[in-house]
C-alpha cells in the first residue's frame, strides 16, 4: 500500500472516531494546545507527544526553523519555539485552517512502559506510585511497574488534568492531540524511519535537515517482563484507560500484549 493511501486511511480513522465524541463549540477557546509547536515561517503545526521522539523532534523542528542551525543544550525549554496556546482564539483558528499539522503517535501500552522505564529513576515519579508513603519510605521502597500502572488506574490518571496527578508521559493522546484537529500527518512511531524523513521532505526542509538513524527503542525488550506482572483484570483496566487512543490511531488489542495474555489463560475470542 502506498504511503498517501496509509495516511488517508489514518486521517479518515481519525475523523470517523472523532465523530463519536459530544461536539465541543467552545473547542478553540478551551482545548489544550501547550503542545503544539507552530512555525510560522514553514506554515507548520507540531503536535508533540512525549515517549513518541520528542526530544528529537524538538531538536530536528529547531534546526528546521534555524535553517538547519543545531540546537545545543536542553530541547525542553519554552522560549524555543511558539506555541499554539500563546495565539488569540481568532489566530488558532487561522493556523489551524491554512497550517500543515502534524503528529507521531505510538503503541499506547509500548509508550506506558516507556514512560516506566525512563522515569524509574526520579523521586517525583516514585512519589506518584508510593503516594501514601513517608518520603523515607519512598525512597526505599520498590516501584514495581505492576504498582505504576495500578496507580494510573487508581487515579484515572490518562485523562484528570484538573486533579494535578496526570503527566503528560502517560496522558491520553486525545489529551494531549485534540482529534478536533484535522492533522495532514499522523506518523507511527513504529515506522519513525521512514515516516520521519517523509515529513520532512513534504515541509521542504529535507535538503537541510535530517532526521538522526533511528535505533530501535529498548522498551520493547521489556514489554514481556513488564505486562507480565499484571493480571488479566488490570490488562484490561489499562485498555479501557486507552480505549479511545486505541480507536483513534488504529492500534489493535492485544497487540504485543497477545502472548502474555494467553499465556495466563485468555483466548483471543474470550
């Protein structure tokens, strides 16, 4: 199948599931836009979601409005680019209509464990999973991934911005890239290296930007280890928390997790 015919069926999945949620008029005025990325000088819109290359993309949008000038130091700091929220109801409107758009999703469950994986080793993240704990009790106790993903399902944490205990590594991607939005260009993340170039030659910006050899995420190595500590109930849970990601952007359930749940018992057709 060819590549325009595989971004028309994304971007028609998109529309149709989107179709299904309550019309939001106010939605220019009260959507959150903190993570996109516009760069007026390319008429381009970024939507970024973390643990799908965001640090790369924000090194690679940088040098793409720099003409091809390197980012030194931290990608992650706001002044660097402007953003959609900044913009009056009346501009969002305007870019959102003429802009090309763009976004990188990835497998949900792949991107949770992710999340797991990289943030392990951070005492906020620790104080997210071991909340009812003292902060000495903290520090030494274990954090498990089977009590993260608890955790996320205790607090509905995918999609409570307003409880202060969401974070963005594990949002919702509806959250975080509004459906509302008609997206020219929704990548997978599986397919970043030839996905990414393809992006980058459409915005015109591949004659002096690229997109750096893409290195196969050690995340998936851990899947198996990971999921497996959960029971057939919180796999589930956890589906019903990404239910809507999984719809949107055309991941199947099981996906990887198929084997494990087998394993313990569950048949595709259960």
């Amino acid at each position: 199948m060819s590549f325009s015919l595989v971004m028309t069926e994304r971007r028609q999945l998109l529309r149709d599931q989107c179709l299904k949620k309550p019309p939001n008029p106010l939605f220019l005025q009260e959507a959150d836009f903190t993570r996109f990325i516009v760069i007026e000088k390319l008429k381009l819109v970024f939507c970024f979601i973390p643990k799908v290359s965001c640090t790369t993309w924000k090194r690679i949008l940088y040098s793409a409005e720099n003409n091809g000038e390197k980012l030194e130091g931290i990608p992650h700091r706001k002044k660097l680019f402007s953003w959609l929220q900044d913009y009056s109801i009346f501009e969002r409107q305007k870019i959102l209509s003429t802009y090309y758009k763009a976004m990188f999703v990835r497998e949900p469950f792949a991107r949770l464990a992710s999340a797991y994986r990289d943030k392990i080793k951070f005492d906020w993240f620790k104080r997210f999973i071991l909340h009812d704990r003292t902060k000495r009790e903290t520090k030494k106790g274990r954090t498990l991934f089977s009590a993260f993903v608890n955790r996320v399902i205790e607090t509905n944490a995918t999609q409570l911005k307003d409880r202060g205990i969401e974070d963005q590594h594990w949002r919702s991607y509806e959250q975080i890239c509004p459906c509302e939005v008609d997206y020219d260009f929704i990548g997978h993340f599986e397919n970043l290296d030839e996905e990414a170039p393809t992006l980058l030659k459409i915005i015109g910006v591949d004659g002096y930007v690229t997109f750096p050899d893409y290195r196969p995420s050690k995340t998936s190595s851990n899947m198996l280890k990971y999921y497996s500590q959960l029971t057939i109930d919180e796999i589930f849970q956890l589906k019903k928390l990404f239910d809507l990601d999984f719809k949107l952007f055309g991941y199947d359930f099981p996906g990887p997790l198929e084997g494990i749940l087998k394993k313990k018992g569950l048949s595709e057709e259960s």
